[in-house]
C-alpha cells in the first residue's frame, strides 16, 4: 500500500495517478471529500487526515508500504511558521511511533540550510524531524514550482507588466514543473534498488533548463499575444505588494527572506551531496495550460 499525503495537489495527485495505473494499491490522504472525488474514480482508497490531528495521520499511515509525505505551507494562518512546525512534528511522531518500509518527503531546494531562507527553513525543519526514522528514507528535493507564476499571470493580463523577486531579471534560477516533481516520486517510491543503503537518500531535481523573469515574460507574451515586460520589483514593494494580495505578516515574512536568500545566490543544489535529475517540461508547456483559466479571472 502506498499512502500519498497531498494526493489531491498537482505533485501528489500525479504520483497518485502513476501508481494506480501501474496496479499498486495507493491511500490517499486529504482533507475534505471535494478532494476525494476525483482520487476516488482512479480506484484510490480515500484517508481523510489533519496534519495537525496525531490520531488521523496515525490511522492514515496503518499498513503502509511506503508513505509519500508532504506537509504544505498553511494559506489565510495568521502564524504560517508555527503551524508548519507543528504539522510537520505530528507527521513525523506519527512516522517514528509506526515506521514504514520507506518514506519519501517532499521538501526544497536549499533545504540543508539553517537560518535565513524563509518558507525553505521549514523543509529543513522536515528533513531534520524525519532524519531519525528507521524507514529507508528519501528527500525529494524540488526547485521552484512554474505554476507558481499563476499567482501573478491574471495581473499581468490586465497590466502587461510582470512583476519579479528574482533580481536581477536576466539572473538564471531552477525551477520544475510540479507534475514532473510527482512523475520522479513515483518512480523512486517504486525503485527496487533504493540507492542500496544510503538513507536518508537525497534526490534534487529541476527542469531541463535553467529561466530567468525575461524569459517568463516573453513565454507569456507569445502565449497570449499581448506585450509582457518584466519588472523587477523593488525591496521595499515586497511586504506591502504580499499584503495587497491577502498575505499576513508571518507568510509575507516567510517569502521576502526566502527571496533575499534566492537572489544571495544560496539556493540551489547542495553541491557535493546526493543525486541530480531534470524534468522534461518546458515552461511554455506549463504556462500554456495555466494560460486559459487566467484569463477568464483576469477578465
């Protein structure tokens, strides 16, 4: 049985989706029936499970062969961190009292570090919980996710202007696309040979090729045939543009140190450790399908 945690995301859900159809029994765990519908109609068993409730992430990981863990950052929490931290102290407890064959956790490119990288600081506060499992264990580490963008694609319709925390707009950074982040997963969950004894096994990957705010805007302008430039966003915008857009305090924080580290040039791949692999969709692909439903919200 392999039991997916975030089943219902664009990682998690396609993990889900190679498992099923290769014939594997597969648990996923959600939140709310809505979720479950679809899961459902693939012949997935269904787990409802809070990842704050010890009990529930308890029965959700009963019998498991491997567990795909992911402990997402908390949208509309007034204390984001604090509730991270606490989801991802249940998961683990909950892993440590019943450990299973394997676990793969999703977590971040620069995850190693201990200080300074905002949202990514949490990742590393997974990998060090999870680090004492007995499991064969595995950290799946992704660069940014393209469909990140779609948080700023229906402004950039109305405006023409894309707005970047990636300074400078020429600069080259990693990023993924996030089915190919669950395409990976399910391959390394199903690996007869995990890396053979090395555990915790570290696994980073990225797309095919490195993009910078440049290019995302001129992807975007051939795309929707409207004039896209980008924009470097200056510090001092950075809080108060989050907070226009429904962040609190704590997430916008997590976000602008996050950034800071990104344009430090300190989040990347740990060099020396671990294995490489690149994803094969290109951003255009990405931005293609996100495309259609931004421009009906942009309207």
């Amino acid at each position: 049985m392999f039991v997916i945690f975030g089943a219902s995301g664009n990682a998690g859900g396609v993990t889900a989706g190679i498992l099923r159809r290769a014939g594997h029994k597969v648990r996923a765990v959600v939140r709310d029936q809505q979720q479950a519908e679809r899961l459902a109609r693939l012949g997935c068993e269904i787990a409802f499970a809070d990842l704050t409730d010890h009990a529930s992430v308890t029965r959700a990981i009963e019998g498991a062969d491997a567990v795909q863990i992911l402990v997402p950052v908390p949208h509309a929490d007034p204390d984001p961190a604090d509730t991270m931290h606490h989801m991802i102290e249940t998961a683990a407890s909950a892993l440590r009292a019943n450990p299973p064959p394997r676990v793969l956790a999703l977590s971040d490119y620069g995850a190693e570090l201990a200080s300074g990288t905002g949202i990514t600081l949490l990742f590393h506060a997974l990998e060090a919980q999870l680090r004492p499992l007995t499991s064969h264990l595995t950290f799946l580490r992704a660069a940014e996710h393209m469909q990140n963008w779609s948080r700023v694609i229906p402004a950039v319709l109305k405006t023409g202007v894309l707005p970047s925390f990636h300074h400078p707009l020429d600069k080259l950074f990693p990023s993924v696309a996030a089915q190919d982040v669950g395409r990976l997963a399910a391959q390394l969950l199903i690996d007869d040979d995990p890396a053979g004894d090395i555990t915790p096994r570290i696994v980073s990957v990225e797309g095919p090729q490195r993009i910078s705010a440049l290019d995302v805007a001129h992807t975007l302008a051939e795309l929707s045939g409207k004039r896209v430039v980008a924009h470097e966003l200056p510090r001092e915008q950075w809080t108060p543009t989050l907070q226009r857009a429904g962040l609190g305090t704590g997430h916008a924080r997590l976000i602008t140190d996050l950034y800071d580290t990104h344009n430090a040039g300190r989040i990347d791949v740990e060099a020396g450790v671990g294995e490489r692999r690149f994803g094969t969709t290109e951003l255009a692909e990405v931005l293609a399908t996100l495309l259609p439903r931004m421009e009906t919200a942009a309207r």
